[in-house]
C-alpha cells in the first residue's frame, strides 16, 4: 500500500516563499502516475491546486497560476511545490495524490501553510 508523506509547510509572511516535498513509499514507483497537489482551508472543501503528468506537463488552477510551480524526480519518488508570492488566502493544509478520479485510497496527513503577518 503507497504511503504518501508531505512536508515543508510553516508560517510564511505574505510575499513568501515555500516549497512542499510530498514523498511516495510502499513499494511504488510513481514515475508512470501524473501526480497533483491539492489544498483544504478551514470550512472548505479540498481542492486541486496543480498536476503534472509521468512526462512533466504541468496544469494549475487559476488562482495559483503564476506563483506556483509543480515539479518531479521520478528517481527519488517525489512530488514538489514551489509556492511563491504566497497570499493569506493560500492559507491551507496541502496534500499530494494521483489526479482527480485515479487517487490512492490512503491521503498523507498533509502539510500545514500559513500565510500572515
């Protein structure tokens, strides 16, 4: 069974920089799976913030179109998101997953953003 572990999150100023590490274990390779980062605010649903395919074309939601870039290394397992001029209303808890439909059953705990001053 895959095991996915996020991290990188924190407290972040508005105007910041992060970048989310989401790695998959569990005798599974992810290089054939296109691959997203999702987000969930408080009181709301869980949305897609990116994907990227086995061969690296990228998609992005409208509002983080710009400022986030979404990344692989199929030899390390690893999922990246590169979060810059990060807004408050980036504040979310962020996962990773296979894309909308294809996701594993079991989510990682995610990663914790905040974004304030």
């Amino acid at each position: 069974q895959v095991q996915l572990v996020e991290s990188g999150g924190g407290l972040v100023q508005p105007g910041g920089s992060l970048r989310l590490s989401c790695v998959a274990s569990g005798s599974i390779f992810i290089s054939g799976y296109s691959m997203a980062w999702y987000r969930q605010a408080p009181g709301k649903r869980r949305e897609l913030v990116a994907t990227i395919t086995g061969r690296g074309t990228t998609n992005y939601d409208d509002s983080v179109k710009g400022r986030f870039t979404i990344s692989r290394d199929n030899a390390k397992n690893t999922v990246y998101l590169q979060m810059n001029s990060l807004k408050p209303e980036d504040t979310a808890v962020y996962y990773c997953n296979r894309v909308p439909g294809l996701e594993f059953q079991s989510w990682g705990q995610g990663t914790q953003v905040t974004v304030s001053s």
